[in-house]
C-alpha cells in the first residue's frame, strides 16, 4: 500500500465518521423536537385538569364550608 492509498483511506475514515455524527445530531434533534412537543402538549393538557379541579373544589367547598376548615386543622 502506497502513501496515497494511505491517505485517502484516513480521509475516507474521516468523512464517514462525520457523516454518522452528522446524522446521529440529526436524529437526536429531531427526537427532541417531538418529545418537546408531546410534553408541552401534557403541560397544557394537565393544566386545564389542574384548573378544573381547583374549580371543582372551590364549589364544594362553598357547599360544605365545614370540611374546610377540618381539614385546615391538621
């Protein structure tokens, strides 16, 4: 094997090398922008049920003041 055949195997090596990576990165962002999207997708959704809920209890608890404040005194 000549020096040129050396070389240009090093460089081959190389590139390929950068090529995976490049294509890993890829990957890795696409991956991300879809988890992203799905937990933002969750917040929201678990911030309407968190709103529901504080809405729920505040009407029962305007219905049966006393369970308040019971529970206030543990």
């Amino acid at each position: 094997m000549n020096k040129n055949t050396v070389v240009n195997k090093e460089k081959e090596v190389k590139t390929n090398t950068v090529v995976e990576t490049s294509e890993k990165a890829r990957e890795a962002i696409e991956t991300l922008r879809v988890q992203l999207k799905e937990h933002s997708q969750q917040a929201e959704q678990h911030r309407i049920m968190a709103t529901k809920a504080q809405g729920a209890l505040e009407v029962l608890l305007q219905l049966h003041p006393q369970e308040d404040s019971e529970n206030r005194e543990d």
